[in-house]
C-alpha cells in the first residue's frame, strides 16, 4: 500500500493526496493506493506535476495498523507527526538585559 505526499510549495507544508484529489495536511485522510492500483497512482502523480503546486513528490509505503495509516519509513512518521525537538518560546531581553559582544 501507498500514498503520495508532497510539500505545498508556498506553505512548504506537509502533504498528502485524499481520495477526492485534493491535498490535505493530515495523513490520516490520504488516500492509501492498493497493489492493484498503479495506474490510477501514476495519473495523480501525473495530474500533480502539471499543476506546480506540489514539490518533492513521493509515494511512500504505508500500512493500516488498527484502521490508522501508519508509515513504514521512520522519515515519513516524522513528517507526519511534526519536529522531534521542542520548540521553545522565544526568549525576549528585560529593561535591563543585554547582550555581551
């Protein structure tokens, strides 16, 4: 099983196809192409590249773990799931901070 994703080229952001051909941010609602489904893959693969709106397209292999589409490759989970580190408030300087040269 696949899917096709893809970064949305003025967000940058995380995309996955869904299965009414629109490409949407949760992986969850990506349209998961069976074995025997190839050509219907490639003409969306087709379709997309046409359209220059969809960069670094890849199909990536998946599988339904309990109903829930899990990626087989750790690159992709991450991906899904957002950045491994934290993220941090930005920190802002006091009446009275500086910073040393």
């Amino acid at each position: 099983m696949e899917i096709l994703t893809g970064n949305e080229l003025t967000s940058g952001a995380t995309v996955y196809l869904n299965a009414q051909g629109q490409w949407v941010e949760d992986l969850q609602n990506a349209r998961v192409f069976g074995a025997n489904e190839a050509e219907a893959r490639d003409a969306a693969i087709a379709a997309t590249k046409k359209t220059l709106r969809i960069i670094s397209l890849e199909t990536e292999k998946v599988s339904l773990v309990d109903g829930v589409v899990t990626p087989e490759r750790l690159r992709e989970r991450i991906r899904a799931t957002g950045p491994t580190a934290p993220v941090f408030d930005r920190q802002h300087l006091s009446e009275d901070g500086h910073v040393s040269i």
